[in-house]
C-alpha cells in the first residue's frame, strides 16, 4: 500500500515540498507517528481494507501516548467502520494505552450479517 504523506499546509510551494509517498507494509501492524491527523481516517480506512485482503483480522494500531488526541481520532474511526468488530487498548506488553487493538471482520461474517 502506498500514502501520501501531507505537509502542514498541504500546498507544495516548489518542487521540493511536493508531498512524498511511502510504501506502508501491510503487516497487521501500523504506527500512525509519522502521520498528519488528518489523515487518519483515509489512511485506516484503506490500511484496513488491506489487511482484510490478506486475511489479517487483528491489526494493531500504534498512536502513541501523549495527550491523547490521536488515540481518540482512531478510536471514533475505529467505532464507525462496518468492517470492525471490535477495539480495545493494547496489554502492557503490546503497548499499553499508546496502541490500539482492532479485531477485523471475516468477509463472509460479514456477508451473513447483511
């Protein structure tokens, strides 16, 4: 998968603040640390997409610590998608409350439900 990264204003000023694109892996791991908050949704949304794909069903979403509010944007994504089950903070061990566990809907759970 491949996202292009913004740039605070969004507006290229030359050709050397062209925003950049980079390959994220999908790995059923994401850290969000590098990303603007507003791209958030776009960005989980089509990250998600991708691991359904694989057949990756537990994704954990890193946000980081801080004050909080990164964690929020994905928690309010996370609870209005139709493809997640489910989301809980991460143990101690996979992060704490500065990562996101998300448990993905099976493709044809999904189907049944519909």
């Amino acid at each position: 998968m491949y996202h292009q990264v913004m740039q605070d204003n969004n507006l290229p000023q030359n050709d050397s603040e062209i925003p950049e694109v980079v390959e994220i892996p999908i790995t059923g791991t994401i850290d969000l640390h590098t990303f603007h908050p507003r791209e958030i949704s776009d960005l989980l949304s089509e990250y998600l997409k991708a691991c359904i794909e694989r057949g990756i069903f537990e994704v954990t979403i890193i946000h980081g610590k801080g004050t909080g509010v990164l964690r929020e944007r994905v928690h309010r994504f996370l609870s209005s998608c139709d493809f997640v089950a489910d989301f809980r903070l991460a143990d101690a061990r996979s992060g704490g409350w500065g990562a996101t566990v998300t448990i993905l809907k099976k493709p044809d759970k999904a189907e049944k439900n519909d």
